[in-house]
C-alpha cells in the first residue's frame, strides 16, 4: 500500500514498526532475565541474609490461650515481620537491582530472605537489621515476644521471589533460632557479622566501612555469651516519633516482664528473667545519663510531669 498524500504511514508500516519494538522490548527483557539468572547460578541458591523468627512460649501458647487467640497472635506476628518491600508494588525488571526480603511463614514461624547481590548496594545488612527492630517493636507493643536467628549464606528464594525458600542459610538460621537465641532476643550470627565486615555487597556503596559500621553497631548489643543480637530496647529510641512515646514503650515492656514472670514457671520463666535483666540494665543506663547531665532531668519533668528517678525506677522489673 502506497503512503497517504499528508506523509502518514500505512496501516501495514505502522504495524511493523510496532513489531520491532515489541520484538527489541522482548530482547531486552530476555538479556536482563539472563542477567539475573547469571546471578543465581548452579541449583539457584545466592547470597542471601536469612532470618528464622519464632514466636516465644508457642507450646505454652497452645496449652493456655484459645485457638482465637493464637490467631490473633500469629497474625500479627505475619503482619509485622512481612518485608516492606511486599506492601508496595515493584515491577519484575526491578528484580535484584536493589536488595530486597521475600517471606513465608509456616505455623508460628517466619522465615525472611533478603537477597543482596544486586546490581546497586544498598546497605543489605542495615537494612535486614532496622527492619527486625521495627517487627520487635511492633510485637512487643502488642504483646508478642520473638526470638530469632540470623545468617548470611546460600539460599533459594527464585528469581521473582516466588519461592520457596530453603538452602544451607536457611538451616543455619534455624539452628540459631533454636539451640542460640534461647532467649527473647534476635541473634545474629558471628560469622554473619564478621561477612558484613568483609563483603561490600552487604553494605551502603556510598559508605566507607567505618560509616557503616557506625550504623549497624548501634542496632546490636554483644551479650555475656558473646552473641551478636540487637538491642531493641536501646535502639528504638531515635525509631519513635516522640521521647514519651519512647518511655511509655519501656513502662509497657515492664508490665509485659512483670505479668510473664508470674504466669511460668520452669524453663520459660527462665527466659524472662533474662529479659527482666536485660530492661534493668537499659533503665539503670537511662538513670545513669540523667544523673551524669548527659538527659535533660527538667525537660523530663515539663513531659511527664514527675522526676525521671521516680519514674524510671517505677519502671524497673523487680521479680
């Protein structure tokens, strides 16, 4: 068919230019696939954090609490530890350009995957870190405890994140949670730590390391055991909106010990009284800084209206 007198083209011209750019949209998509396959090599295990988050005292649960109310429990437990990422919408030619969590929960579990060889580093490490800060928080203000284990190693997440997940990072993670953590605390893996020091994939690429380090170090805490986990109650502070929000959330974390302290016994009363310990020494710390002039004792008083000796000390946990 011959071009129209005005210069426009014909039916059959327009619909070939439209063939070759589906067919140069179809090249392109193919060699990015390629691309991200390259980076999931052998049986599709790669470079992956691994968090296996466990809900403290389920067995206690079970025996106690109503089927409505394990629920409930578990339901947040899912709401508050899905990766941000699922809740806002990404396009697959996105996949693997910056590092991003997938995760699937079975019974009172929950298992994270954060994939980190990605085309831009985006600070993996920190990222995995802040985001399991948030989920304690979350729990813990509605009344739930986790424990958890954290690992850096292969695992299988498939290339769109379709699952499912598993791998040797995944084992390791578990074994963490299980035989490690014991306590209601997130335990990070010596050996994963020591990965973030060595591997620049794991951190911010506009960070020398010391910078990143300075980030990271302030979410954890090194226990007596000499286990890496991180220090909720220390580093949720600058994560509330307010300082009252802050130590309303540590009243709260007090009553919370109190109540579970008197309601076990045996092994799970164990793992309170660690906790007990540990929200003693994070008070004792406040008060130390209120008495050394390093907190402002009258601008405690102007919010809360009594000093903060009284109050902190009301917040202590004395079994």
């Amino acid at each position: 068919m011959a071009r129209k007198a005005n210069g426009s083209k014909s039916i059959a011209e327009a619909l070939r230019v439209a063939q070759r750019s589906i067919a140069r949209k179809n090249r392109a998509r193919e060699r990015y696939e390629a691309e991200i396959a390259a980076r999931v090599p052998g049986e599709g295990y790669e470079p992956s954090i691994v968090s296996f988050i466990d809900v403290l005292g389920f067995r206690n649960l079970l025996a106690t609490r109503h089927a409505h109310d394990i629920r409930d429990v578990l339901m947040k437990l899912r709401e508050f530890t899905a990766p941000f990422e699922e809740r806002l919408p990404r396009p697959v030619k996105d996949a693997r350009t910056l590092s991003r969590a997938y995760a699937e929960s079975v019974s009172d579990a929950i298992v994270r995957v954060r994939v980190y060889d990605t085309m831009y580093h985006d600070g993996a490490f920190f990222r995995e870190m802040i985001d399991l800060l948030h989920a304690q928080i979350e729990c813990i203000g509605h009344g739930v405890f986790i424990r958890a284990g954290v690992a850096i190693g292969s695992a299988h997440v498939g290339v769109r994140g379709e699952g499912p997940i598993f791998g040797p990072a995944m084992v390791r993670a578990y074994e963490i949670e299980t035989n490690e953590a014991v306590y209601p605390r997130i335990v990070v893996d010596t050996a994963a730590y020591q990965s973030f020091l060595d591997d620049a994939r794991l951190r911010m690429q506009q960070h020398c390391l010391q910078e990143e380090i300075h980030y990271v170090d302030r979410l954890l805490r090194v226990d007596k055991d000499g286990k890496h986990f991180i220090d909720y109650l220390v580093a949720s502070e600058t994560e509330f909106d307010s300082p009252a929000s802050y130590f309303l959330f540590l009243e709260r974390h007090a009553i919370l010990v109190r109540t579970n302290l008197a309601t076990t016994t045996t092994r799970v009363r164990e793992k309170f009284e660690w906790l007990a310990a540990y929200h003693n020494s994070v008070v004792e710390n406040i008060l130390a800084q209120f008495a050394e002039g390093r907190r402002s004792v009258a601008a405690f008083i102007a919010e809360f209206g009594t000093d903060p000796v009284t109050f902190l000390q009301a917040a202590a946990v004395r079994p």
